[in-house]
C-alpha cells in the first residue's frame, strides 16, 4: 500500500508536459517559414514550453474546439517555438539560431505567447496568456480583416 502511495505522490510531482496541441500540423519555425513563402501564407507561431500549465491549458480548453482547428489549419501555416530550446534551426536567410533565440526575438519571454505572422515573418497580431475558444475565433476573425485590408491571403 506505501509503494502505492509513493508512485501515485511522485506522479502526481511531475511537471505538465505541454507541447503544440493534437490534431493540427505543427512544424518548426524554420520549415514553416518556408512553407509560408512557398505558399505566401500567414503563420501562426505558437510559442510554449514543456511543463507549462498555462499552454496545457489552452491546448485541451480552446485548440480541442472543432472550428478552431478547421480555420487555422484553413488559414496559416502553423510552427510551434519551444521557447526554452537548444534546438537549432536554419531561417531562410541561412542564419543558424536555436528555437530559445527565436522566442527572444519575438518577446516570448513567458508562455504561452500566440504570434500571427505575415509570410515573411512580420508580427500581426500577438495574444499573451490562457485562450479560450472565443479569443482564437477572434483572432482569426481581426487577422482576416487586417489581411483582407492589406490585400494579402
């Protein structure tokens, strides 16, 4: 019965894995740049970290929605930025950065932090913080507009 107790205490100890949300294509930043290009498409950068609460949250209360998932895999090409990653990437440019230094060109200094971007990989629109359903359906809706506005996809 202690083993028991020990193993449900030490799980329960265990930080929340949190990573892009089931169900959509996620790429890295870097290959996601290039599809956007390639496609002149919008991205939307989701920028988290393993062990955040926060993105986890988002993930099964917001992303799980049907029509959320429909419109932004409709509507950008989607990257996922482990803000607190060594893991390095080769931008278009050529330059070589790790996805830690990609979220500090991007202010994600806290997670989790949503970016859209243009294809070239200017800053549209930027939500801080737990989403709900209703703020990503928003986002989508102004980010539309703004592309509308500007005569791009």
């Amino acid at each position: 019965m202690r083993a028991v107790f020990v193993l449900i205490t030490t799980l329960l100890a265990l930080p929340v894995m949190a990573g892009p949300p089931q169900g959509y294509p996620f790429k890295s930043f870097d290959k996601a740049l290039q599809q956007a290009k390639t496609e002149n498409k919008p991205l939307f950068v989701y920028f988290g970290r393993y062990g955040c609460g926060y993105c986890e949250k988002t993930n099964k209360e917001a992303f799980s929605d049907k029509q959320v998932r429909e419109a932004y895999r409709k509507h950008y090409v989607l990257a996922y930025v482990d803000s607190e990653s060594g893991k390095r990437l080769r931008l278009p440019s050529g330059e070589r950065v790790t996805e830690r230094e990609v979220g500090t060109r991007y202010n994600a200094f806290v997670t989790p932090v949503f970016t859209f971007m243009t294809a070239d990989g200017k800053p549209l629109l930027r939500l801080v913080g737990v989403q709900r359903i209703k703020d990503l359906r928003e986002a989508d809706n102004k980010v539309q507009q703004l592309l509308t506005k500007a005569g791009t996809p």
